[in-house]
C-alpha cells in the first residue's frame, strides 16, 4: 500500500485546488472519494467545529493597513471558539512546570466568565514504584511523585467539562491525558524542558542541521 508523504510534495498544489500532480499525494493514494469526505464533515456537530474554528481564524486575521494581520493570541482564540460552541466550563490539565501559567491562564479564563476546573499532573502523589517504573529510569528514586494523565483527565471528566486546556504536559502523558478525555482537548502550550517550551526552535537552531544538510 502507498502511503501519503506531502512532506515531500513539490508545490503543495492543493491548496489552489490543483492536488494530485506528486505521486504520493494523498488524493492519489487514498480509495476515498473526495465526496466521501465532504459528506463526514456534514456530520452534525464536526461541521459545528469547522464552522466556528472558520469565524474564529476570521476573527482572528483581521486587516492592518490593508494585510490580513492576526489580532489576537490563541488563548483568546480558545475562549472565542469556546464561545461559539455554547461551552462554559473549563479544564486546565497542567503540568507541575507550568503551574505559574496554569495560574494566569485560569485567572484569564475566570475573568471571560468560564467556570474552571484545574488538576496538576501530580494530583494523589503517585509515586514511580507504584507503576513499576525502574529506578534507573527516574531521576532521583522511585519514591519520586510522577504525572498522573489518566486522573487529571477522569476527574475533568467527573467535573462535565466541556473543553480541556493543556497546559505543559510530557510527552506520552500529553497522549494520555487526550485519549482519556471525554471533552475536546486543546493545547495551549507542551513541555520542552531544552527550549523553555519553543518545540521547533531546534528545526531553526543548528540542532538539527546536519541531518537537515544531509536529507
Ligand atoms: S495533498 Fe497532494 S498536493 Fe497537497 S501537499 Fe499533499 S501531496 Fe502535495
């Protein structure tokens, strides 16, 4: 079976309508029609979302002497978009390293009138041993307290939150967390413990770029 690789599409034709030039296109590949697709996104509630993440990117882009500009940062976006799908209770799923701005951003969200519920990652002190973590994989001992994605998303859950905020979470309890989440999962920002949570600065750094030189 082929399998779609846009990353290596010359011109990326389809956004002017023209797809299908590159051989691994995905409208090459794919058995599914076109028409197929359209009709998914004529399901209720996904053709809600599309609708309302259109009027809140149009919100967004608005025109500064005479460019389409964005006006505002996505936390506003959230709340927009939040507004517009009728939601008004929210949760912030956060990560003990980004407690400061899981501090701010449910201020923020307070202030817009949201209800908020908060659960850090290291809600009942779960220890490493207790999920049979080796030593040699923690960083101090076992007994260290470790993330606990599964609850923090649960008790979002028991709370009836209707769009969950993450907020710095690792990387596998970020997967977690949004398999177990009943509502929608946004990401407001993801752990990158080098950049200071920049994740693709090393694309623009010297990081990469010997590979980056070679392929
Ligand atoms: S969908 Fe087709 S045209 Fe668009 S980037 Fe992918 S391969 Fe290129």
């Amino acid at each position: 079976m082929d399998f779609p690789r846009c990353d290596r599409c010359g011109d990326a034709g389809c956004k002017v309508g023209e797809p299908g030039k590159f051989k691994d296109c995905p409208t090459v590949v794919s058995d599914v029609t076109r028409d197929e697709i359209v009709e998914r996104y004529h399901e209720p509630e996904i053709n809600r979302i599309m609708q309302n993440a259109a009027k809140v990117e149009r919100g967004t882009m608005q025109p500064v002497n005479g460019v389409l500009t964005p006006i505002r940062p996505r936390i506003s976006e959230i709340m927009a978009f939040a507004d517009l799908m009728g939601w008004k209770k929210i949760g912030v799923a956060f990560c003990l390293a980004a407690r400061d701005e899981a501090i701010k951003l449910t201020k923020v969200l307070e202030a817009r009138g949201f209800e908020v519920c908060s659960i850090i990652c290291r809600n009942f002190s779960m220890q490493k041993r207790e999920f049979d973590i080796a030593k040699e994989d923690c960083l101090k001992s076992e007994m260290e307290t470790v993330c606990n994605p599964v609850y923090q998303a649960e008790l979002l859950n028991e709370a009836g939150t209707q769009l969950n905020i993450v907020v710095g979470l690792c990387v596998g309890h970020d997967m977690l967390f949004s398999k177990s989440s009943n509502a929608y999962v946004t990401t407001l920002s993801v752990k990158d413990r080098m950049t200071g949570n920049n994740t693709i600065a090393p694309l623009y750094s010297g990081f990469f770029s010997e590979i980056l030189k070679r392929y």
